[in-house]
C-alpha cells in the first residue's frame, strides 16, 4: 500500500522530494519504492526530470487505479464486523 500513496504523493506534488516528505519517508526510499513498483508493472510511471516528475501516459492509466485502491482501503479500516457478513447468495 505504501507504493501505491507514493505513486499518488509524486503525481501530486511532481516532485520526489517534497513527496517524500508529505510522506513522511527519504527521498531517496521513496524513489526506491517507486522504482520497484514500476519493474513490477513493467512500465515506468514518472518521466523523470531535473526538479520534476510527470506521469508517462502508463502512470495516468495507473492513478486513478491506485487512488481508488487508496480509498478502498482506506473505508475497510472502518467498518465494522457486520459490514463483511455475507449477505445472500453469490
């Protein structure tokens, strides 16, 4: 999950460092992190520039993606046990 909020962090801000530190993380873990996740996807996310990061056409098919699993994730946390009963047949 962390590398997903990275993701979303760099998209935001555009920038690794300042990412990293809403993040609360060193730059250089989170460049790292982004980095492993873009080998796993197989695709790079972020062109990388001097003092800027912009989304390569795979990284805006991606965030939208990771935002919703964010969120996702983020409502989960919060329900209650009664909220994953089974609630009829499937």
């Amino acid at each position: 999950m962390h590398q997903l909020r990275y993701v979303v962090a760099v998209a935001r801000t555009g920038n690794f460092s300042r990412a990293a530190g809403q993040c609360h993380v060193s730059q250089p873990s989170l460049s790292r992190q982004i980095k492993k996740i873009e080998e796993e996807l197989g695709q790079r996310l972020f062109d990388r520039m001097k003092r800027e990061a912009k989304l390569t056409s795979h990284g805006e098919a991606f965030l939208p993606r990771a935002a919703r699993i964010l969120e996702e994730a983020e409502a989960v946390r919060f329900c209650s046990p009664v909220d994953f009963a089974p609630q009829g047949h499937y």
